[in-house]
C-alpha cells in the first residue's frame, strides 16, 4: 500500500528553503531601495549645484556698472561682496526678461547670500529704491562658502577693496566661490564677468 505525501522532515526542509530565499529576497530589495534613495539624493544635490551656477553665471556675465539707491536713497556700489557679514553678492545686471512688458527696466538688482546653512538668492522688482522680494533657495545643507574677487593687481576677499581707489561702477574681473557641502564636497567655480563692464 503506497502513500502520498510528505514527510515531517520534507516539509520542514522545504520551509526552511522558503525562509532563506524569502530572506535574501527581503534584504536585496531593502538594499536596492536605500540605494536608489542615496543615489537620488545624490543627483538632487548636483542638480541643485548646476542650477545655482548657472544662474550665478546668468548674473555674474550680465553685470552692469550702474550705482543704485537703498530705500533710504543712499547711493550703493554697482558691485559689492563681504562674506564676513553674509553678503557674497549684491551686483546690477541686464537682460532681465519682460514676456508681459511690464513698466519696468531690464536691468535687475540681485543679492547672494548664505543664511543657516543653505545659498540663497534674493531679487529686487525695481533697482533703486526697492526692498528685495523673498529668498530663493538654491542650494541647502552648505557647511561653508568662500568668496573671494579678482582685481587688476590679484585676489581679495571683498569688494570694493578696503584701501584702493576702485570707483562705484567698478566691477571686479573675475569671481572665485568654494562651496563645501556634505554631499559633493569641496567645489571650486570661477567666474567671468563681461569685459565691457570692467573698470
């Protein structure tokens, strides 16, 4: 007389095949969902780094020396960077774009800074006269950044340069920003700033 089916023995070996693959399966999937998120925070981070350049770059290459006025109607430089207080950029720039025609100009007053932790970019309806609108952020979880300007006789780490006789429409030659974040690391980008407006 034959029988079918299993022995206890059988069946607790073919559990204990199950459990192991069930096993690996769940940790092979738990690995390739940290690493996908790892790797998405990775492009997040460079995505967020290329797009501040490029429009660091947009500002810096369209710089004009034109002088503006506070709220208070002080004059301001054209040009003006002091890392040690937080401003890495204030400059005047042109080609602003107008698809509505508003009543406005084209040239637009931008400002740089670094507040708690993350590069931020703010923007002026008007340049003269005008508060500037709300922080834009570029750039988040930055350890520290370091500025510095070129001049015709070498690098500093302010402008107007404490001590020379740079006028209110002078523009500095060159711009040099180190970003150090956690996820990329130390990054150092020049920038050029148009011929025509350098003084």
């Amino acid at each position: 007389m034959t029988r079918n089916g299993f022995t206890l023995v059988e069946l607790m070996v073919a559990l204990g095949l199950f459990g192991l693959i069930a096993g690996a399966s769940v940790a092979m999937l738990a690995m390739a969902v940290n690493t996908r998120a790892a790797t998405q925070g990775r492009l997040d981070g460079q995505a967020q780094l290329l797009q501040a350049r490029a429009l660091l770059n947009a500002d810096l290459g369209q710089a004009v020396p034109r002088r503006w006025r506070d709220e208070a109607g002080r004059p301001q430089p054209a040009f003006a960077s002091d890392p040690g207080s937080g401003l890495l950029l204030s400059v005047v720039r042109a080609g602003w774009s107008n698809p509505d025609g508003a009543p406005r100009a084209s040239l637009q007053r931008v400002e740089w800074r670094l507040a708690d932790g993350s590069l931020e970019r703010r923007a002026a309806p008007m340049v003269d006269g005008a508060p500037l609108g709300p922080p834009a952020r570029l750039l988040g979880q930055v350890r520290a950044i370091r500025m510095r300007v070129h001049t015709g006789g070498g690098w500093v780490d302010r402008w107007p340069p404490l001590g020379t006789a740079a006028g209110p429409n002078a523009l500095p030659q060159a711009v040099e920003l180190v970003i150090d974040s956690p996820e990329t690391g130390e990054i150092r980008q020049l920038f050029l700033l148009p011929p025509a407006a350098r003084q």
